[in-house]
C-alpha cells in the first residue's frame, strides 16, 4: 500500500510543475472581432495552430478592437513584456521604431505578390534584428494593411495636375506631407476619428486610403471621385515580444513561427482580394473610379518618389532605404 502512495506521490510531484508550466500568450490587434476582418480571422488561426502544435503548453488569448490600448500603449506593452504578441499597423510601430517608415516611400512595388516577395526575403530578418536590438520586440512577419489610393469631391484624378490646390487629409506624418505636397496638393494632417466629419463640412476636398478603410468610415458619403493610384502599400507587422520568445521552447517557436505563417497569409490573402476588386467594390457604393495608365503612374512616381526617399535618408537613414531598394530589385521578375 505504501509503495503505491509513493508512487502516486512521485508521479503528482512529475505532474504539477507540467500543469503550472503553461504559458500564456497575450494576442492583441486593432480590428473588431468579426469573420469579415482579416486580422481576426488570422488571430484564430494563429490560435487554433499554437494551442494545438504545443499540446496546451501556450494558451493563447486574444484581445481584438484595440482593447489592449492603441498604438503607443500597444507598442510599450510589447516593450515591456506585459503583452507578448501584436499584430499592428506601421504608424503604431512607428512609435517605437522609427525605421518602419521607409516603407511609406511611395510607388515601391509591381503588384502584391512582388509586395510579399520583399516582404519574405532577407530583408525582413536583418529589419527585424535590428528592430530586436533597439526595442526589444521582434518582427515575425508583414501582411497587408492595404493599398492606399486618393479619393476626393472636387474632380476626377488622372494625373498630378489635377491634384493641384486640392487640400487633402493625410494622417500625422512627414511622410504623407511630403508625398502629398509633391503632387501640387495641400496636405492636412486630420485624426482618423475626425476625418468623416472633416470631409462632410468640406475642411478638405480629399483624403487617402486603402478600400478596407474607405467603406468602413463610409468616407465614400463625402466622396465622388477614387483614383487607384496605388501609392503607398500600408503593412501589419506580427510583432512578438523578445524575452517572451527566447523563453519558448524549440518546439514552442516553431509552433508560433507556423502559426504566424498560417495567419499571414489568411490575413494577405482577405485584404488583397479587396484590394484587386477595388474598382468594382467602390464602384458598387456610388463612387466614380479611375484607373490610371501605366505611364500615369510613372508620373505619379517620378514626382512623389525622389522627395519622400529623400526624406528617408535624412530623417530615417540612408542604410534603411538601400537596404529596402536592394531588396526590391532583387525580387523583379
């Protein structure tokens, strides 16, 4: 009797410490919890796939529609460790590194799939080493925030001139200033929160933004005319907390690595299927929509192009930049 009380006693002394090894992984993003967001698909993904691969030893709860904060308390949780993982918009990273806006140099990429070439390259893991050593917080992977376009009441834009003393709201950013004032536009930085508002009382004649934004603030109310112009390919970085993740087991991290995988491309997948029916989304709202050329867009770019990269260099880095193009060009097909 006694030799099975201690053999009970050894094999609950083996089990608990497994019991309390679990770890929870705090999952936080910015779309609301529903079956038509991508971010939120992709977080029950990603859920699903690391509480299964790892057998329970990582829970994962998720905290969609900002509920963690917004960007700033976002991105210091993740410093700080009292959040593990994020999947967050470029501004948001902005905020803790700087870096990221060489990504909103206008006019970078063929089409999606050259997007996500760059976006899976070596690039990616020399930005977010760098970005680990600055900040603590390690870049799993990019997926799309959508491709940005200018929408507007006063005309149709076929081409830079038309563009010419048309105020149009941009979000707080030298990036955005510099873009849009090298059209011939007056830029004018607006809150998103205020930015219907802004465009009802006629403060601005425009704004730019990718599809998934203009139908959900209904912008296209105030709005006659889109141009697809294509700008400015917005991104979401799957951001994980460093020290969270060098405490993973080899077995741990592959199951986020995978599941962060299985996420990215659900996420890439929903936004650029709008993205690529975007005249025919807009279109549908009561939106006029213009497609410009291909030597159209080579105006677009030979204008906007030069000075915002030229920002870049000063203000983010020369290196930054280099490194980005490099990559560009080396994934042309």
């Amino acid at each position: 009797m006694k030799v099975k009380f201690y053999a009970l006693a050894a094999a609950l002394a083996f089990a608990l410490p497994m019991a309390h090894a679990q770890k929870t992984l705090k999952y936080a993003h910015f779309q609301p919890a529903k079956d038509d967001q991508p971010k939120h698909v992709a977080a029950l993904a990603f859920k699903e796939h690391v509480e299964k691969a790892t057998n329970g030893s990582i829970k994962v709860e998720i905290f969609p529609a900002g509920q963690f904060g917004r960007d700033q308390p976002t991105m210091e949780g993740l410093r700080l460790g009292t959040l593990e993982m994020a999947v967050a918009h470029d501004g948001a990273i902005a905020t803790v590194h700087k870096p990221i806006g060489v990504l909103g140099i206008p006019f970078l990429y063929e089409n999606h799939e050259h997007a996500w070439r760059v976006y899976d390259s070596a690039w990616l893991k020399g930005f977010s080493d760098d970005m680990v050593k600055k900040t603590g917080v390690r870049m799993l992977g990019l997926a799309d925030n959508g491709v940005r376009h200018f929408t507007n009441s006063l005309r149709p834009i076929q081409s830079p001139a038309d563009m010419k003393g048309m105020k149009i709201r941009i979000q707080p950013s030298p990036v955005f200033k510099t873009l849009v004032e090298s059209l011939g536009a007056s830029a004018s930085a607006i809150p998103w929160a205020e930015l219907p508002t802004a465009l009802q009382q006629k403060v601005v004649d425009g704004q730019e933004n990718g599809v998934t934004n203009i139908l959900a603030a209904s912008l296209f109310q105030h709005q006659k005319f889109a141009t697809l112009d294509g700008h400015v390919w917005s991104v979401h970085g799957y951001l994980i907390n460093e020290r969270f993740y060098q405490g993973l087991s080899a077995a741990e991290k592959k199951a986020v690595e995978e599941g962060t995988q299985k996420a990215i491309a659900i996420h890439r997948k929903m936004t650029s299927d709008q993205d690529k029916n975007a005249k025919e989304i807009l279109e549908r709202v009561g939106m006029q929509v213009y497609v410009p050329t291909a030597a159209q867009i080579a105006e677009f770019r030979r204008l906007a192009q030069p000075p915002v990269r030229q920002w870049a260099e000063g203000e983010i880095g020369k290196a930054y930049v280099d490194d980005l193009f490099k990559a560009i060009d080396a994934t042309r097909k």
